[in-house]
C-alpha cells in the first residue's frame, strides 16, 4: 500500500490556512502594537485581526494595510474621541475594515472649546471653567469625570457603565469581505 499521496496531501493541508482561522493582536500601547504586529502579521490565518484599546493616541502608521479587520473598544479608563477617529481614518486610506465596539464606561460627554462645549451629539453648552484643574483626573458624584489628554482638547467623560458605540453620531460596524461569524457558522 503507498502512503505518500495521504501524507503529501496532509502537508499541503497543514501548510494553508485552516479554513475559519483568525489570528488576533490586543495591544492598548505604541510599544505593544509595535512588539505584536511581527507576530501577526507572519501567522498563516485567513483574516489578521487587531484589537486596540487604546491608552493613548496610536500611530499605526501602514499597519492598516497588513491586517484585515481592526477593532476598537474602550475600557474602565477613558478613550479620547480623536484617537478613535485617527484609527478610523487610517482603517479608510489603507481600505480595512474598522469595527467600533464602544467607549467603555466612559462615554464622551462634552468637548472644551474655550468656554463653550460641545455636547458629543453636536449641541452646545457654556460652562464656568475657572473651578475646574483639568491637569488632573477628577470624578464627581453625579458620575461625571473631566480628564486632560496631554496634547489632545479637553473632554469631559460621564461614567454610564457601558457607553454607547456612537462615534461621530453613527455606529461603525464594519466586517471583512467573506468574513462569516460564529453566530452566521
């Protein structure tokens, strides 16, 4: 009996992509998202995933263009507005999907223009700022918190537990070309 087509077939088998495999990356900082994506990007898989929960503002630089799919959510800490928006936009230029799972349990509340804020769903509201120390992190109560981001304009954040996944007054739910979840298997 001649065993070679079995096991030259099992190679070939073994040497592509399992047919639902998914590799994934979670990175929250600049070092982690560099230190990962070799590892990533050299994992035989039929979609590369990128989780980011960001800490602070993330170069991507052209990593968009190495994965299929990257997902943003945030966590027990708050998640600049404008670092969201940067990952979706570079997620737009290098043609990749972008998934926004939420805020955390710090939803944007309001935006520092001067003396004006604007609420996150695009009205406006004067505040008396002198009482504030926006170098600092402060929580109130009422579950309102204010938070300056080193070189990014304040924000004042409400803790709600689980925010909305509402970035720039719409969701982003964005899934690979072919991609079929567990739930659709």
């Amino acid at each position: 009996m001649n065993d070679t087509p079995l096991i030259t077939n099992w190679l070939e088998a073994l040497a592509k992509p399992m047919p639902e495999y998914t590799a994934e990356l979670v990175a929250s900082t600049q070092a982690e998202l560099n230190e990962g994506m070799p590892w990533l990007m050299g994992q035989q898989a039929n979609y590369l995933v990128l989780r980011l929960r960001p800490k602070h503002r993330l170069d991507l630089g052209e990593y968009p263009a190495h994965v299929d799919w990257i997902i943003v959510e945030g966590g027990s800490e708050p998640v600049h507005p404008a670092w969201v928006r940067a990952i979706r936009d570079a997620c737009a230029l290098f043609d990749c999907a972008f998934l926004f799972e939420g805020w955390g349990e710090w939803e944007p509340y309001l935006a520092l223009g001067q003396q004006i804020w604007q609420r996150m769903d695009g009205t406006y509201e004067r505040l008396v700022l002198d009482w504030l120390d926006v170098k600092t992190w402060q929580e109130w109560e009422d579950g309102i918190g204010m938070a300056l981001i080193w070189d990014e304009p304040g924000v004042m954040y409400r803790k709600v537990g689980k925010a909305s996944r509402l970035l720039d007054r719409r969701e982003h739910r964005d899934v690979p070309e072919g991609y079929i979840s567990k739930e659709e298997r």
